[in-house]
C-alpha cells in the first residue's frame, strides 16, 4: 500500500526546525539509528521499509522486527524511500516517533553543554560521545543546531534516545546547576590541561563552537577552563572531536591528580 500524501507531506516537514518542533516528531533513519531508538523503548507512530534493507543481516533483522511488532510499517519500492530519505544514499528504513522529553530532575551528575554549536553533525557526535561515556544528561543551548533534526539523530547513531535531551537558556542552566551543586567546566584552548584536572560527582561540562567558543555568560561564572593540549601543529579540533577527548579524560579512571596536586 502506498503512502499516504498526508504522511508523505509530515516526513518533509520533519526536516525543518520550526515545523519539526511543532509536531513534536522526529524522522529517523538508517539501519543503527532506528535500531537504537526502537531499543531505547521509543513509541514508534509509523515506519517505511524499502528492499534495500534487506541487504544486511542487520537490516533483515530490523524488518522482521518491525513487521512483527505492533507499528504501522508500509512497504515502498527503493525509489520511493528515496524520495522521503534526508540522506543521500538511505539504508532502506525510516521512521517517525515523537521527540523525548524528560523532567529536568533526570538533571544531575554529569553533564555535558552544548552551546551555540551550529553544525548537527558534531551535535550528534556530541551527543553519541555523552552517552559512550556514560553522561547523565546533554543540555542544549540557545544558537546550537537541532539535536533532534534527522543530521543529527544519524550523527548520533540514534544514542539521542539513550539519554535526556534538555533546551534551555543560559540563564536558566546556571540556576538549575546552582540548585544542584554542579560544577562548570567550560572548554577553551587557553584553559586547564584537561589531564591535570580533579573532578567531583557533579559536574557540567560545556562546549562551544570553534569560532566564537563558550559565550561569555558561562565562563563568567566562575567555573574552571579546560583545554586538550595538543604538541602537533594542528591549530585547533573540531567541536565534536574535541568534546569527546575532553569527556573521555574527566570520566576517565581515578588516576587524575588531587585539586592539591592540581594548584601545586
């Protein structure tokens, strides 16, 4: 059966912001990413398969699961996926669910920021990296690209399903990590070395992106700067890149020094 003109019609508005946003709704696609979200226990309003996913193991495995579970999938040629994908070259499979939401109070021990990051593809990255490296939460700010724009949800491998997704402003994240105890490590290249620095159980880590940085409402606050030292004539790393190195260190095992044996 084909698809409908009405659904057909909802899939390219899901891939604007605005229009997105309004119907609460996210478009999803690839084989991994819409193995995540269904794992993660994502209401799925309806999903559209195609042959090519029959490709893989894996996309064999995720048709029999659709189609033995309780969705609306309908059945299209390649060609008509095609023309409903975001993606160049898709996988054969994309579905619709609506966006998470989750009360501020999944809010607390490690955090990760991301502010004013414009490009999906290291929001997603991000994203993936707070989940790999078992973060309880990533708070999007204000000028950062969608997290839930169907770049992104792919950059994510779907893991945006795997934790809170939080939008506020800045003046309303630094209240909520008052209330909370939480720390404020902000990302600069001028910062901390990252490797000398001692972290408690509540902390927020926020990234900015390469051009502008972290605004500077947040490393007013008071919080201490951290930086990736790098001896190679790089210049900088890309926001997505960076934050995972920096994440990667601060959940790292209990070798880091004391803040004694940090301000020595």
């Amino acid at each position: 059966m084909p698809l409908s003109q009405r659904r057909s019609q909802l899939i390219g508005r899901l891939r604007q912001r605005k229009t997105r946003m309004r119907e609460g709704l996210v478009l999803v696609e690839g084989v991994r990413a819409v193995g995540e979200a269904i794992a993660a226990g994502s209401e799925v309003s309806f999903a559209c398969v195609s042959p090519r996913l029959e490709q893989t193991v894996e996309g064999m495995a995720l048709k029999e699961r659709l189609l033995g579970g309780a969705c609306d999938v309908t059945l299209l040629e390649d060609d008509e996926l095609s023309a409903l994908a975001d993606t160049e070259h898709p996988q054969g499979v994309l579905l619709v669910c609506p966006e998470p939401h989750r009360d501020r109070e999944t809010v607390g021990g490690r955090v990760l920021v991301l502010d004013a990051i414009q490009d999906p593809g290291n929001v997603g990255t991000l994203i993936r990296a707070a989940v790999a490296f078992q973060l309880n939460a990533v708070i999007v700010l204000d000028g950062t690209a969608d997290p839930w724009s169907p770049k992104a949800v792919r950059a994510s491998a779907g893991m945006a399903f795997r934790l809170p997704v939080h939008s506020l402003s800045s003046g309303d994240l630094l209240q909520l990590l008052e209330a909370t105890g939480t720390e404020l490590l902000t990302a600069t290249s001028s910062g901390i070395d990252v490797r000398r620095v001692a972290v408690g159980e509540r902390w927020a880590l926020a990234v900015g992106n390469e051009g502008a940085g972290v605004r500077s409402e947040l490393r007013a606050a008071g919080g201490r700067e951290v930086a990736v030292r790098m001896p190679g004539p790089a210049e900088s790393l890309n926001a997505g890149v960076a934050g995972a190195i920096l994440l990667h260190v601060l959940t790292g095992p209990s070798g880091a020094p004391t803040r004694e044996e940090e301000s020595a």
